[in-house]
C-alpha cells in the first residue's frame, strides 16, 4: 500500500475534523496529540486543511526532520515541504559550515519570500537557533547575471568578494569561485550547481551550470541568481575592512587596558621581559577581543576573508597579523 492511500485511511472525517475545531478555537492555545508513531505526523498534517500561511514543524532532531519531510513530500508531493537544516557539522560551536544543507536554508528562506511558499517548514532546534539575515538584506546583495549582459570581469570579482565569496582554483562547493582566463566559475547558494560565465571582453557572451566533478556544461542559462555567500559581509560594513579594523583593534585595545589596570609592576615586567613589548601583548589582547565578540554572539560569523582583511587594516597601525594568526 502506497503511502497516499494510507494517509486517506487514516486521516478519516472524524479525526481531521475534530483537529480542525480546535484549531479553530481562540480560547485553545495549545494542542497535544498523543500515540503517534512512524509516518502517523506526516499523514496527519498532509490531511489538514491548508492554513492561510506556511507552517513550521519541529522535529527532535535533524534525522527526525528529514524522515518527517520526506513522508510529507511523498504524500503531498515535493513542492508542498521544505526542510530548513542547520547550517553547521556536528555543532555550531565547532564552526564548520556544511554548504549543502547551507543549500537547502537558502532554498527555504527563497521560497518563504516567493509567490509559492511551501504548505510545512520542517526544522529542528538546533538550525532555529541560528540566525539568519534578512529578507531585504538577502535581496539588495544579490546580484543577477545575464547572458548578452555588458559586465566587466573584474567587476565582478570584486562583487564576488563582496558577497563574501572565496576565491579558488577550482570550484568544488557553494561560496567559491574560480577565475581562469575568460571564464569565471562561481557556485552560488541559489542552485544544487555551480555556473560557468564565459567573458567576451565586457560582455558575457554565453552562462551554463556545469557538473564540478567532470567540469562539464549540464546545461545552458539565460541568467543566474547569485545570493550572498555569508550572512555576515564583512567588505560591506560602514567603513569597509579598515574601518571593521579599526573598531576591532579599540576593542583590543579596551581589553588591553581592562587587563592593564589589574596588574601590577612586577607583572608588568615580566610581560615585557617575555613578550618583547607591551605592543606584543596588544595584539594577543586583539585574538582576546575576537574571541569576547564570539563569545558575546556565538552565531557570528567570522570567515578568513574578514580575518585577511583586518589584517591588512592594521598594518598601518603596526600590528599587523595580530587578529589573523
């Protein structure tokens, strides 16, 4: 027995429609079901009616999520759900982004905002726990590319960077790109594939998606949508990377004088003794600063771009490598 016919049987008249009252009522603000095992949710959320605005569903875990929605599209079909995974391995506080399920977030949130929005959001705690920018931020840094488009090359790389993507040889996950001869390669978090944008001096003359494991075209595009590859833009914040540098280094320097305060002469000594000068004990207050800013908000990003960029910011101040290492 197919699973569609299944949930006919069980989401009976009487069932549905008791559920649908007490939804229904204002004075019911909270609703538990009870003896639900295996596909059970899923056939009885496919056999509600439609609510007027998509609904999120949290399961227990990611695993719990995924069988949830995959029970969820295969009875209401694979538009009607989308799952919304945590952007991370294993844990957040290990800061390893996973650019698939980084894919499957921006799909989501694209879909939330878009005329068609799925019927059931299926997440868990711990992706709800992240944060996420927001829908205008999303649309005024992305960037469309147009084949027939007057673009310049560098033009483009340089917004590439921007948007917070990282450059490589090749490109092998979303947030990359790769530049080679006339040919710019960039995977955005918009598509399960990469785009190949072929430059005919400042105009692009052909776009594609190609596999990146054989590097072959799959198939050929009129326009690309390239979303933002990080939530924090670092490049674009008011005063650009130096001005980021220059309020991290006051924070390392706030630090420094916190600690300063507390020590003694003799300890004074000893630091300069062992650490050359007090500017060498700066810049281990400025690593203490970025850790105090993750500590404060451990969902911020902080990618090797912002840490290249604050460094090249405070080399002016002659201390530079001091967030970077």
């Amino acid at each position: 027995m197919e699973l569609r016919e299944a949930d006919k049987i069980f989401a009976a008249g009487a069932r549905t429609g008791a559920l649908a009252r007490l939804l229904g009522d204002s004075r019911c603000r909270r609703i538990s079901l009870e003896g639900l095992a295996g596909s059970a949710p899923a056939m009885l959320f496919a056999g509600m009616e439609p609510l007027d605005h998509p609904a999120i569903i949290i399961a227990d875990d990611i695993t719990a999520a995924g069988y949830l929605y995959n029970d969820l599209c295969r009875i209401a079909g694979d538009d009607a759900a989308g799952i919304f995974p945590s952007g991370y391995r294993r844990d957040i506080k290990y800061g390893q982004p996973d650019p698939p399920s980084q894919i499957l977030r921006t799909e989501v949130l694209d879909r939330l905002k878009g005329k068609n929005p799925p019927r059931w959001v299926v997440t868990c705690p711990e992706a709800l726990a992240e944060k996420v920018a927001d829908a205008g931020h999303i649309s005024e840094n992305s960037l469309t590319v147009a084949a027939g488009s007057r673009m310049n090359m560098s033009d483009l790389v340089k917004r590439l960077l921007e948007l917070g993507f990282n450059t490589t040889e090749y490109v092998y996950e979303p947030g990359q790109f790769a530049r080679r001869g006339s040919i710019v390669d960039v995977w955005s978090f918009a598509g399960e594939l990469p785009y190949r944008i072929d430059f005919f001096d400042d105009e692009i003359d052909s776009m594609g998606a190609f596999d990146p494991g054989t590097q072959r075209r799959t198939a050929n595009l009129d326009s690309a949508l390239i979303l933002p590859a990080a939530e924090v833009l670092p490049r674009q914040a008011k005063g650009g990377l130096e001005g980021l540098g220059e309020k991290l280094l006051a924070l390392g320097r706030d630090v420094f004088n916190e600690v300063k305060r507390e020590i003694g002469p003799e300890t004074q000594e000893i630091i300069v003794k062992h650490m050359g000068s007090f500017d060498n004990y700066l810049e281990q207050c400025i690593e203490n600063a970025v850790l105090k800013i993750k500590q404060a908000d451990p969902y911020i990003t902080l990618p090797g771009a912002l840490l290249d960029g604050i460094n090249e910011a405070t080399v002016k101040e002659g201390v530079g490598g001091a967030a970077a290492e």
